[in-house]
C-alpha cells in the first residue's frame, strides 16, 4: 500500500519532492503536518480507484500524524460507503471541532441525515454548509437543500436552490435539467 510504503522513505531524509521534483526542506511546514497532506493525497487517490479501505487507512494515518478536518471528514466519507452512517457523522462532528470553517462536514453530516430519512434535522446543517468560510464544491448543500425542498413539494424554495447551485456550477446538466422540471411545478 502506497500510503505506507512512502513513510520510511520519507523519515529516512527529511526532505521531500515538490512537484517539480526538486527537493523541499522542512521549514514553515512541519514535517508530520506535511506526511498528514500527503497520506490524505494517498487516500484520495484510492478513494477514486474504490479502495475504501486502502484510502481508511491512509486517512487514519494521517490523523494519527497531524489530525485536520479534511482528514476526518473523508474517513467519514468512507464509512458512509460501507454503510456506517452514524460513524462516518461522528467523524465530520470531530472535523468541526478541528476546523470550524471547514464546510465540508456540514455538507456531508446534511447528506448522511438525508440517507437516515431525517431530512428535517439535515436542512440546518446544509445551511451551515453553504455559510461556511471554507468550502468546495460550494454549489453541493444548495442542491441537497433543493432536493430536500422538492421532497416536501417546496417546489419555489427548491428552485432557488437549484438555481444558486447552477449559478455557482454554471453548465451543470443535472441541476439544469431538475429546474426544467421544478420550473414547471412551481408556476
């Protein structure tokens, strides 16, 4: 596993490779902060290639050496895939703690609620997330709150939802193709 291989090679000579494959000393960025990046770069990867439990495993490293938010809320992540939904919120609820800004986790813990059928409770936290400081993809809580409102047949609370999401994913054919639809619902 990649994640883990690269550690002793990294502890060996406390520099590193920066993108353009030169060295990088250790200066404003501590070292375990960096290994922490780099093992949540590792895991992202896996998570694309559907290695949930290599991409687990490079998250919790990266906890153990530097905890972050990103870090806790995609271990979160891949708990929701194996279906460990109440996990996976604890984990973005330990990620607000660490980087209340973060908006991801308000996003995602919104998202879980909404797979437990608790659409209700997720509407606050998807507000949460489309305040947050620091967020990205910043249209995903307008479209789950769109999708919330639709449920409830708030067919013009839905549309602008949408349409703030559209607004900030411009060309975005699933979004387009919903307000199509809500449009004529809410006329």
């Amino acid at each position: 596993m990649r994640c883990l291989e690269e550690k002793g090679a990294l502890e060996k000579g406390g520099k590193m490779k920066n993108s353009r494959g030169g060295e990088k000393k250790n200066g404003v960025m501590s070292f375990k902060k960096r290994r922490a990046e780099r093992l949540i770069e590792d895991g992202n990867l896996f998570a694309m290639q559907g290695k949930i439990e290599d991409a687990m495993t490079c998250y919790s490293e990266s906890i153990k050496h530097y905890p972050t938010a990103e870090a806790y809320t995609y271990l979160g992540w891949m708990f929701s895939f194996l279906g460990q939904v109440d996990d996976a919120i604890d984990l973005c609820k330990q990620a607000i703690l660490i980087d209340s800004d973060y908006g991801n986790p308000y996003n995602d813990i919104g998202s879980y609620l909404m797979i437990k059928g608790k659409s209700e409770e997720a509407i606050d936290w998807l507000e949460r997330a489309k305040a947050a400081r620091r967020y990205e993809p910043r249209h995903f809580p307008f479209i789950n709150l769109g999708r919330i409102y639709m449920e409830k047949g708030e067919y013009k609370k839905a549309v602008t939802e949408f349409q703030e999401a559209l607004r900030l994913d411009p060309g975005n054919e699933e979004v387009e193709e919903i307000l199509h639809e809500l449009n004529k619902k809410a006329a």
